[in-house]
C-alpha cells in the first residue's frame, strides 16, 4: 500500500480538535521467541471521543495492544485503524506527531527546558515561533504550571506531579485527535494523583480527545473512564462496558475479583446528587451541593447520624434532601450511563 502522510488523513481531522474513532480487529502481537502471543486476536471499537480505560494486571498484554495504536510495536497480525484510515498505511513517524503518548516514566527531554519540551512537536511540525510560544504558554496554563515561573526551568527542577503535568501538556501540543496514556499517574504519591485525575478529567470535558488509558488500578478506571475494558491474560477482553454497568453486573468471577470490595458504594461515586429523588428539606440537617455525588452524601449522613442530609446549589439555596432509602433507591432506579463526575 503506498504510504501517505498523516497531513493529509489524521491532521485533517484534527482540524476541529475533537476525537476520531480507533478500532482494532483482530490484533495478534507475538513476540519473537515467544512460544505465546502476547496480546491474541484483540478486537474493539472505539468512538470518536471516548476515554477508554485498560485495565488488567500486569503483565496481561495493556502496553502492548496500547503501543500497536501509534506503532511503536507492529501487530503480528490484524488491522487498526484510526478514523477508518488503516495506521499501517501512514508513515510511523508522522502517524506519531499525530497522537499524544504519555507514559508513567515521562520521559521528558532532560537536556531542554520545560518550554521547549511541550514545543517539540509543534516544532517538528513546522510551527513558526510565535504559534509555538503561545500554544506553549496557553498549555502550561492548562496544566496549572505557570509559564512564568516553569517555562524556562528544566525538567530536574520540578516535583514529579508537576513533571507529569508537563508530560500531558507535551503530548497535547499538537492538538492530537488521539492521545495514549500508560500508566500516567502511575508513579505519583495518592494525593498528587488524585489531584492529576481530578486535573485530567476536567481537561478532558473540555477537549474531547479520543484517549486510550492504562491502568492496574480499577478504582481509576472507575473514576476517569467513559468505557473500561477489563482485561486479563494475553489481552483478552473480560468485558467492556460504562462503570457503572461493570459494578452493577460483573460479567464474570475474574471482573468480580477486579472490582473487590465496596461495589454498591463505589457505584454511588458516579451518581450525582441531582439524580437521586429528592425530599422535602430538612431543617437543620447537613448540607452537601449539589456538585456532589451520592457518595459524599452518604459520607456526611453516616458522619452525622441523622435521617437526611440537604443538597444546596452553590450559593447556598437548598433544593430538597436526601434520606438512606432514597441512596439506596437510586442504585436501582439510576440509568448505568453517568459520565465520570468532574
Ligand atoms: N519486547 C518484548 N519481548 C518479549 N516479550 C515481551 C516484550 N514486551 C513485553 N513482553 C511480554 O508480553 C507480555 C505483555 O506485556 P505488556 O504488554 O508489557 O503487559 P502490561 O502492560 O499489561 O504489564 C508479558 O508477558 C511481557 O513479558
Ligand atoms: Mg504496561
């Protein structure tokens, strides 16, 4: 097939900066010397958009299948395609301008400053100066990094939190329609991730990005991803559904064990307040907003030992209440397709 240049297929796409659909079909990789595949006859479809998370334990085949999308591994056999475009017929190298990689270990260029390091795309891209200074400055905004104080800093200098900020920016440089993520946050302390997911998710809203996420750990998957796909040995897709459809019905004891403990009340963190049937208000009851999930609800109710906690807008109007029963009634009730609560 003679090669044509991401230019003319995935950029044009990119032109108004939202997500193309991704589809693998029947993606075998085998790696020289090994007796068994490493991922084997993995199929999904993903729509323009999504933010899909892989989750699976390590080992089971994630970097792999993740790694065939840009082709920094070539598939043994099957095909991928990125809005309908077969991958292997574009150029490796100009495929990969065309898709934001973020890996757990960074990899920022140590020898170049932050500016540059979120530049080099637009750079190898042909960007004149001025519009990488100012796709630069706008990114690290973005990322809460002031370009003023960071820009001109090199990598060594800055925590590792702020380090994988500057990683998201880079691999958001060029505006990609597509971006994979390996285990991102992966290397973070609890508190720098959960602020990185809470950073992620909001940017995300935002742009849109068709995103392919790795991850072990299935409460991230549960609180980023639009779809998760539950993977277990040599890729195989255990199931693949909305969150909330995963934790309400397992497809199987190897997703039950992935899910563990606590399922009723990891499904409350994706159900908004709002959601739920609302009482009349309570007087002198807490109050939670309304901003907030059944989770945080039910947190404030058993922390205060009362029957029913008020839900209030921000400026301080309540708008009814909420009791156990009604918590409760709504893992019934709730259609599964909440998006993740930013
Ligand atoms: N370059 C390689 N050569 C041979 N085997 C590999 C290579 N990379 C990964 N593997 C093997 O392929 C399997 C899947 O690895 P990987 O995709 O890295 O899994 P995960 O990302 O889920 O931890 C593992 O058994 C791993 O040892
Ligand atoms: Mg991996």
């Amino acid at each position: 097939m003679p090669e044509v240049t991401a230019n003319e297929t995935i950029s044009a796409l990119a032109g108004e900066h939202r997500g193309v659909s991704i589809e693998l079909d029947a993606v075998t990789k085998t790696y020289p010397g090994q007796p068994q595949s490493a991922v084997a006859d993995f199929s999904m479809r993903i729509e323009p958009g999504q933010l899909v998370m892989f989750v699976g334990p390590s080992g089971c085949g994630k970097t792999t299948t993740m790694k065939m999308v840009n082709r920094i591994i070539e598939p043994s056999s099957g095909s991928i395609r990125i809005d309908e475009k077969d991958v292997l017929s574009i150029n490796p190298h100009e495929l990969r301008r065309h898709i934001g990689y973020v890996i757990q270990q960074i990899g920022l260029f140590p020898h170049m400053t932050i500016a540059e390091n979120v530049g080099a795309v637009p750079r190898l891209l042909g960007w004149d100066k001025a519009r990488t200074a100012a796709r630069v400055e706008e990114l690290l905004t973005t990322v809460q990094l002031d370009p003023r104080t960071f820009a001109h800093r090199f990598p060594r200098q800055l925590s590792g939190g702020q380090q994988q900020r500057v990683g998201v920016a880079r691999a958001l440089a060029a505006d990609p329609p597509v971006m994979l993520m390996d285990e991102p946050f992966g290397a973070t302390d609890p508190i720098t991730r959960e602020k990185l997911q809470a950073e992620f998710l909001r940017l995300q809203a935002t742009i849109g990005k068709t995103i392919i996420f790795v991850t072990h750990d299935f409460d991230e998957a549960i609180r980023l991803g639009d779809r998760i796909a539950v993977l277990s040995e040599r890729s195989q897709i255990e199931q693949f559904d909305t969150p909330a459809k995963i934790l309400a019905n397992p497809a199987n004891d190897y997703v039950r064990s992935f899910i563990g403990s606590g399922s009723a009340l990891k499904r409350l963190t994706l159900i908004p307040v709002t959601s739920a049937e609302l009482g009349p208000k309570a007087e002198g009851a807490p109050c939670v907003d309304e901003g907030a999930t059944l989770r945080d609800a039910l947190d404030l109710l058993v922390l205060n030992g009362g029957d029913r906690v008020n839900v209030s807008t921000a400026d301080g109007r309540v708008t009814g209440s909420l009791t156990h029963a009604a918590i409760s009634a709504s893992l019934d009730t709730v259609a599964a397709e909440h998006r993740p609560v930013v």
